[in-house]
C-alpha cells in the first residue's frame, strides 16, 4: 500500500509476567517489520518503550506518544502499528493524540489476510475474523480518527446507533457463518473421497515463510509420470504466501501414491479470531497419517517457531500424530552446530529445499515413519464397547468398518502402542 509507518513496541515489564528477553524483542520488533512489508508497506522508524504497567488511556505513555506525534510530522508517516493489542478506547485516544491512524498487531494480521484471500472460503473466513475483531471496538469506529475522515461515522453518534450497528454486524456474521456452512460441507465430500482413496495423506505445516510450499513443490515433482502435470502451489518470500489449504497428489520412493497437503503458515500471537475461522481449512491435518513440521533453521527465533506450531498442533488435536521434524534452509545455516540442539528429537530431517537430492532424504524418512511402525490388524469391537471404536476413529483412517451382529469390525494399521492397547480385540480369520 505504500504507506510510511511508525511501529511501536511496547515491553511491559510487569511483575505477573515473565518479561521477554532482549532477543525476543528484538525478534517481535523484526517480525513487525516484516508484518508492515509484507501489505506492502515501509517501516520508517521503530519505537520501543519499557513500561511496569500498561498505560490505560494509551497503553504506552503520554509523553511517548507525544513523542510519537513529532515523529509522525517530521517524518510524514501515514500509519502508526502498535506491536501490542490495543483496546478500542486506546485506539480512539491515541488517533485523537497523534492525529494520524493507528492500529495494533492483530489489525495487521487481518489486513494482510485480507490482501491475500484468494478463494471464497478464505475470504469469507477473513471477513468473519474481521467482523468479530471490529464488534468489540464499534465506540472506536464511530469516532476514530481515520474513519471519521473516511466517512464512516459521524461526531455524536450516541448508544442507539452503535447498538444498530452491533446487530448488524452480528447478523452479518451468522449469515457467513452460514456460508461457510455450505462451503464447509463440500470440501468434507472432497475429502471423504480423498481420505477413502486409502493413500496416505501427508501434511505440511510449520511458521510462515519456513518453506513448506517449497518443499511441497518438489515432493509432489518427484518421480513424476512423464507428461502427467502437477500444478505447483504459491511460492514467495514474504509472510503469509499460502492462506488456503492445498492439496496434491505426488509419490513416494516406492512407488507408492500419497498425497500431500500445503497449509497456511502460524504466527507468533496469531489472532485468536483468525485461529478459530482458518480452523475448518486447518482441519484437513487432523485427517493425514503424518505431519511435516517444517522448520526454518536458519532463522534466530527457530525454537520460538517450532514451539508455536507445536501449540498450533496440540490445538488442532492433532499431538497424537507421527511428525517429522523438517529443518530446512541448511544452505542459510551460518553455524553448524546449531543442528546439535536437535539431535535427540526422533524424527527429523536437515534438508535445503533448493537442493534436489535433499528431497530424497525427507522421502526416505516418510517412508520409515510411515511404514516401520504400522501393525496391520482386525478388530472385532462389540457394541457396549463403542467409545473405544470412538476413539480409535479419532486418531486413525481405517482400511475398512464393516457393522456385523456381535460389534464393529475394523481392518486397520496400528501404531505399535495402541496395538498393544486394542490387541484384545484381535480376529484371526
Ligand atoms: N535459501 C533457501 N531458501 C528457501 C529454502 N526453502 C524455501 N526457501 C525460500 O523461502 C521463501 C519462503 O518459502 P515458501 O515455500 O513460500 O514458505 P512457506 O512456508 O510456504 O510460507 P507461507 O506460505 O508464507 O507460510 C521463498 O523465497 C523460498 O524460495 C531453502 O531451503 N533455502
Ligand atoms: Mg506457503
């Protein structure tokens, strides 16, 4: 958008909480930046400020925002971005203080989002996100700086028309919600007839802009039919380059047909809204055999990365799954060693995706895990025991259910651990 930006990061140092290290705000403040770039704007100048407490008309000082407001007319800045979520109110203040706009972190987000959304599902999914994020701050629309000048609201607009406008927007969001009711429905039909292919599904995941689309690309180019096309996915150094769900067909080293899954990438602090709109797209995970948690190990922020996708997984219910750790971007690695903190992590790959024979490394991988560990067996489960078929239907894609007369029979491939759990129930025929 060609905007000149001001970001602003706040540290509270409040006894409750455990204060960041220097690192991390030092990677909050990098991240920003790349949040700002990535709608396309510029940074121009970063303010930091330590606080004991969160200023409650402001969030950050007074004097500092005054501070802010000189900054914002030397250096003709059109926006400022607070790195912390702010409060309606703060917003409305800090317009009124600085006369210029500001949004926070998660506002951001939402933008980008919203740049980006290419199908319906996403955008709708964003709208909704949006929605939500605006019902709780409309005292801010109807009198903020920004808006005011666009022509959104007018000065003195009292209760009546805000609570006009929370029901509209309320009504607003039931019926997208309805939407993508309809949308949702079709891409379960998808995925049945997906999921009954019997071939294992294979997800990627991981931080934004760690590679996985990248890697995709090329898992699905191996060992491709002559002629037969593959559409590659979206690839892009910035933020946020995948926001839908991606779903191809590719081989394994033995031939074997899977398919492979692509998935909006995670953010530190993502918005919950967000979280809870792109869940029915993040879905698709709970449906695979196995995970790539891809890594950029080259970043400084690496364990901070892998921690938060983990939070994303156990989320999503997901932290049964087989996963294999897939540091990538090794020909970035300035030092070798890092790769040592990881050693003892079961399963786990070193791989630069833009290195070809890298990918036959992660191939070889997925077929241990996907296929050491599996005990293939029957089962024979009877119907006063349904919770356990319950359970098992959770975590596992079986070969096939059949209802006969004394229970639930399912021909299933076991992780080892559970076999040991179900093995009572074993039918020999
Ligand atoms: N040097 C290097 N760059 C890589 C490697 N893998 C990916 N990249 C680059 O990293 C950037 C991001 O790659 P993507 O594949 O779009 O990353 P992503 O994880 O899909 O990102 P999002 O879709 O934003 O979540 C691109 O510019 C890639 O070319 C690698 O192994 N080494
Ligand atoms: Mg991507």
């Amino acid at each position: 958008m060609n905007r000149k930006v001001i970001a602003v990061t706040v540290n509270i140092e409040d006894d409750n909480k455990i204060v960041d290290s220097k690192k991390d705000i030092e990677n909050k403040i990098f991240e920003l930046e790349n949040l700002i770039e990535a709608i396309g704007d510029e940074t121009v100048i970063n303010i930091t400020q330590n606080k004991d407490k969160i200023d409650k008309s402001y969030y950050i000082g007074k004097g500092k925002a005054l501070e802010i407001k000189d900054y914002c007319q030397k250096l003709s800045a059109d926006l400022v971005v607070f790195n912390n979520e702010l409060t309606g109110s703060q917003v409305k203040n800090l317009e009124q203080l600085i006369e210029a706009e500001v949004i926070d972190r998660t506002n951001l987000i939402l933008d980008i989002f919203n740049q980006r959304a290419k199908t319906k599902e996403a955008k709708l999914q964003v709208k909704i996100a949006k929605l939500k994020y605006t019902l709780p701050r409309l005292s801010m629309l109807r009198s903020g700086f920004s808006r005011q000048q666009g022509g959104i609201g007018t000065k003195g607009v009292g209760e009546q028309q805000i609570e006009l406008d929370r029901r509209t927007i309320s009504s607003q969001i039931a019926s997208i919600s309805s939407r993508l009711k309809e949308i949702q429905k079709n891409r379960n039909e998808t995925r049945k007839k997906r999921v009954n292919s019997k071939n294992n599904i294979i997800s990627l995941i991981g931080y934004t802009n760690a590679g996985k689309s990248t890697i995709m690309n090329k898992l699905i180019s191996y060992n491709k039919e002559e002629n037969s096309i593959t559409k590659e996915v979206f690839v892009k150094d910035m933020l946020f380059a995948t926001l839908d769900t991606y779903v191809r067909e590719g081989k394994l080293l033995n031939g074997q047909n899977v398919m492979y899954v692509d998935t909006v990438g995670f953010v530190s602090d993502i918005p919950h809204n967000l979280v809870e709109s792109f869940k029915s797209t993040l879905e698709e995970i709970k449906y695979s055999n196995l995970l790539l948690h891809v890594i950029d190990i080259s970043n400084t922020n690496v364990d901070k990365q892998i921690e938060i996708t983990n939070e994303m997984i156990k989320e999503l219910n997901c932290e049964q799954k087989d996963v294999i750790y897939v540091f990538n971007k090794t020909d970035k690695l300035l030092d070798e060693n890092i790769k040592l903190q990881y050693v003892n992590l079961k399963n786990k790959v070193f791989i630069s995706a833009k290195n070809d024979k890298d990918i036959v490394i992660l191939l070889k991988e997925i077929e241990k895990v996907l296929f050491s560990k599996a005990k293939n067996t029957k089962l024979l489960i009877p119907y006063d025991k349904q919770q356990l078929v319950n359970k098992i239907l959770e975590h596992y894609i079986p070969k096939n259910v059949q209802y006969l007369d004394n229970g639930s029979m399912i021909e299933i491939s076991l992780k080892k651990e559970d076999y040991e759990i179900y093995k009572g129930y074993e039918i020999n025929e």
